[in-house]
C-alpha cells in the first residue's frame, strides 16, 4: 500500500463483523492498517474487535482490540484513552457503530426507536466528544461517520432512516466548530452493500439490491473502507462538512422499496 496513513492512530468503531464475511467497519480497519495506521478495533463484543485486530497483525500491522458500548460516555473516553495511553495520541476517528430497523412509522414502537436513535446517532456524538481534545493535543485530525443513502431517499425503516439523517446534520454542524481546530469531519452514505448485516434477507433481496444500481455491481464493505480512507487522509485535507455518497449511482434512480437495509 502507499501508506496514506503512515504514523496515524486511529479507533474504528464497529470494527467487527456479526458473522461470517466482511463489514464495512472491518473492512476500514484492516485498510487504514495497511495504509501505515495503528488501528484499536473497537466493538460492543470483544471477540469480534479481537478478529478484526488478529487480521491486521496477521498481515504486520499494528492493532489493538478494545470492547466498548458507544452509547455511554464512560466508556467512549475510556475507548479514546486507550489509544492515547497505548500510542500516545488519536488522529482519526471511524464512528461506523450501526444496527438496523426495517419497520415503518406505525410499526416502530417507542423502545425500538430509542434503540436505534441510540445507537446509530448518540454514538457519533459521544464518541467525536470524547475524541476531540486528544485530536486537538495532536494539531487536528480526521472524523468520518457512516450515514447511509437511506438519509437521502424517501425509503420506509422511520427509525434507521431519521438516524442516519440525523448524522449527515451533526457532521455539518459539528464540521463548523471543529474546522479552527484543525479536525475535519464527513460522513460516508453507502448504498446497499452486502455485509453480515443483511446476510438474513437472503438471495433474492441479494440480487435485487444488484441489479437496482445503474452500475448493476455488488458493492462490499471495501467499498466504503476505501472512501474512509480517502476521507481520514491528507488528500482530503480540504474537505470537511460533506457527504460521500457510494452506492453505484443508487440514488439516481428512482427508489426501490424493497431493497431492505442499507448498510
């Protein structure tokens, strides 16, 4: 690799796979390793961050595996000093921590709702607040939050839907407060790449989702780890408040509703 990253510390959140195959915060890990970062893999289940940080020694890289819940405060600062006390500082920050819900508006109960807000939003809040001074200590760094295409389309899952768009509007808003701190923050919209997530839907909602786009291809998690990378690198080094869409020109078309989750 070109080592983009070279001497960067980075924390992925979600940087585990729910099962056999390759999620995007997986596939963001194993890449910014590979372009020269020390990565701490961090996941709800410890066992999955170990996976994914076991991947990148086994390929020479540098990783830890740390088991958080970003939806408490507590143990997102802990998650931040870890990687300060074990490399002595934090460049980029991966907030890809997401579940889904595919029920609509008057499916959606008040609990499932809270859960879902919890975790695909309040996690991106909790996590860059905790991120920022260690950033700032360094001279700046690199924010990326993973919304989804769901954001920008008129799809059902009311849930999923408003807490992804809800991250496009914090990365704007806290993008403005962190620029004269040196921190660059984006988010990344992907489109229906397949990833243990949605393995559940099955091979016909499988061939739909590719064959909906006007590329007509199956995008993966390397796909979106790939677009983080661009994003956490001095190639972006001009670009903060944005939205990276990467979904095969999806949302140029006209919406498909059956396409299920879109991460």
């Amino acid at each position: 690799m070109s080592g983009r990253l070279s001497g960067r510390i980075a924390i992925v959140t979600g940087a585990g796979s729910r099962g056999p195959g390759l999620g995007n915060g997986k596939a963001a890990a194993i890449l910014f390793a590979r372009e020269g970062a020390r990565v701490l893999c961090v996941d709800q289940v410890k066992e999955r961050a170990e996976e994914s940080a076991g991947l990148i020694r086994a390929e020479g890289g540098e990783a830890m595996a740390h088991a958080a819940d970003v939806t408490r405060a507590a143990e997102c600062a802990a998650m931040v000093r870890t990687a300060v006390e074990q490399w002595g500082g934090l460049d980029i920050l991966h907030n890809n921590v997401g579940i889904e819900s595919r029920k609509d508006l008057l499916d959606t109960s008040e609990e499932e709702w809270d859960r879902v807000i919890g975790v695909d939003l309040k996690s991106m809040f909790l996590a860059t607040q905790a991120a920022v001074p260690a950033m700032v200590h360094r001279g700046g760094g690199a924010v990326v939050c993973v919304s989804s295409i769901a954001a920008l389309r008129g799809y059902g899952r009311t849930a999923y839907a408003t807490a992804k768009a809800g991250v496009i509007g914090f990365v704007r808003s806290v993008a403005v407060q962190l620029g004269p701190k040196g921190i660059r923050v984006n988010a990344i919209a992907p489109g229906p790449v397949w990833t243990p997530m949605v393995e559940d839907l099955g091979p016909d909602a499988r061939a739909r989702r590719r064959r909906a786009s006007p590329l007509a291809t199956e995008g993966t998690g390397w796909d979106v780890g790939w677009g983080a990378v661009y994003l956490a690198s001095d190639e972006a080094r001009w670009v903060t408040g944005q939205t990276l869409v990467i979904d095969a020109g999806l949302t140029l078309t006209t919406p498909e509703g059956s396409l299920g989750a879109t991460r």
